[in-house]
C-alpha cells in the first residue's frame, strides 16, 4: 500500500490504515467466493428468495457488528464485520437443509459435487498457497529497508516486483511439484 499510495495527501498513516484494513478483509475473500459458488444453485431453480433472505441476514449482521467494532477497533472494525458477515452468509449458503435449495440440499440430490480432480488438486493448491504465504512473509522481514520512501519510488517498486514474482515463482513451482496443476492443463 505505502509502495503503491503513499504520496501526495496519502500520509503514512493512511497507507498504515489501508493496510490494516486490507488485512481485516482478507480472510472475508473465500467466503465471497462462496457465496458466488453457492448462489446460482439458488437461481437456476428460480429462487431468488432464499438468497435474498441469506443477504439480508449478512447485512443486519454486517450493520450491527460493524457499529459495535467501530467503537471498539475504530474503523478496521467495519473491515472485521464485513469478513465476519461473509463467512456468516457462506455457512448458512452451504448448510441449511430446511431450505429447498442450500449447498447441502444439493449435494444430497448430487446437484453440486466436489469432482475428483477438485479432491485431487485441492490440498496441493492449499498447501502452495500456505508456502506461498509463508516465504513472502519472511522476505517482507528481510526486504522492509528496501520498502522505506527514503529509498525512492524506483527502489520501492523493484522491491515490490521482485516480492510479487518471487511468491508468484514459489507457488508455481511448489504447485507443480505437488500436482496441483500440469502444464497442459496451465496451458489450456
């Protein structure tokens, strides 16, 4: 964020805030794509209710957490209650069963299936990831100096590349190596 932002009236405390608030919505991210995942097995049998009644569920949810974490966390708490209301509207997406149409309803009518190159490749794509997340981690340690804006744009943005290709490197390499993906199937 400092890299990318701060210049101009983007102080120092506002790509700090940014940042924080950028963490505060991460872990909301497969939830979101959850949701996505789980609702066109809502409209593709014209239930358009149920999926408005789960959105209005995560809202209130969303509105009430995020006025009580504003008090308590300042503004990284509207973030928390956004991730908190995803996680909580993918849950009731995929698990209620009283519903006629949920992920679990579908998967009790073998309407929505994990195939067996999800169940294949899936723990191969989380473990890369976690790796991924790990060795960026531990170089963001040893490459902060080059991150300082005493360095210059130009410093900051190579450091910032080089991060990114170097994640981008170990995912792909641990990827592959744990079958998570082949080559022909990257290609096509």
């Amino acid at each position: 964020v400092r890299v990318l932002f701060e210049r101009g009236a983007f102080a120092a405390i506002d790509a700090q805030a940014t940042a924080s608030m950028l963490a505060a919505l991460a872990p909301g991210l497969p939830a979101f794509v959850l949701i996505k995942v789980f609702h066109p097995g809502f409209f593709a049998r014209e239930d358009t209710r149920t999926p408005m009644i789960y959105a209005g569920i995560g809202m209130a949810a969303n509105v009430m957490l995020a006025l009580l974490l504003f008090v308590v966390l300042g503004a990284v708490g509207i973030a928390i209650a956004t991730t908190i209301a995803g996680w909580l509207k993918a849950v009731i997406a995929a698990a209620q069963r009283d519903q006629p149409v949920s992920a679990a309803t579908l998967r009790e009518r073998d309407e929505f299936a994990l195939d067996s190159t999800f169940k294949r490749r899936f723990p191969g794509i989380l473990a890369a990831g976690l790796i991924m997340g790990a060795v960026v981690w531990a170089l963001t340690f040893g490459m902060s100096p080059w991150f300082e804006p005493a360095n210059g744009v130009l410093v900051q943005i190579a450091s910032l590349l080089l991060l990114v290709g170097t994640g981008l490197g170990v995912y792909a390499g641990t990827a592959a190596a744990l079958g998570a993906f082949d080559a022909k199937s990257l290609m096509n």
